[in-house]
C-alpha cells in the first residue's frame, strides 16, 4: 500500500506540475497576444493620425491655393476696373475735346 500510495502520489504531483505547465503555457500566450493586439492597435492608431495630418495638411494647401486664386481674381478684377474707368474717363475728355473743338469752329 505504502508503494501504491507513493505511486499515486507522484502521478498527482506530475499532474499537478503538468497542469501548471499548461496554465502558465496558455498565461504566456494570452499576454503575448495582448502585447500583438497592443501592438497593432498602436500601429493602426498611428497609421490614423498620419492620415489625418497629411489630409490635414492637403486640406490647408488646397484652401491656401483658393485663396491665392481669390486674391489674384480680385486684384485682375481690380486692375481691369481701373482700366476700364481710365478708358472711360479718356474718352470722355475726348468727347469733350471733340465737342468744344465743333462748337469753336461753329462759332468761327
């Protein structure tokens, strides 16, 4: 009996041991997939905010080249007025000079 219960003593701790083993087998991998999940989550983090900047960053140079378009439209507009209001106003003292150059040969 004395042996038998030697036997079934060092089965029970062999069990015990290779239980343990197993417990902490499947611990080790449970950790390890959490760091990997860890791991991608910060990599997929990191991969969202590069998007974001250089979007960011796409977003400000297209609204920078509006408006530079905006402004360059608006000072042509501007220098086309003022063209315009030269020509008018040239014409005008054409049309003046013309007028009183009839009146004074009328006159004449």
């Amino acid at each position: 009996r004395s042996t038998a219960d030697s036997a079934i003593s060092t089965a029970l701790a062999n069990e015990l041991n290779a239980r343990s083993a197993g417990v902490a087998a499947v611990s080790i991998a449970v950790a390890t997939e959490v760091t990997v999940r860890a791991t991608n989550d910060q990599s997929i983090s990191t991969a969202i905010a590069t998007e974001i900047t250089r979007a960011s960053t796409a977003d400000i140079a297209i609204s920078t080249a509006v408006a530079t378009e905006v402004t360059t439209r608006l000072t042509n507009d501007q220098s086309i007025s003022t063209a315009v209001a030269n020509e008018v106003t040239l014409r005008a003292t054409n049309d003046q000079s013309i007028s009183t150059a009839v009146n004074t040969e009328l006159n004449v």
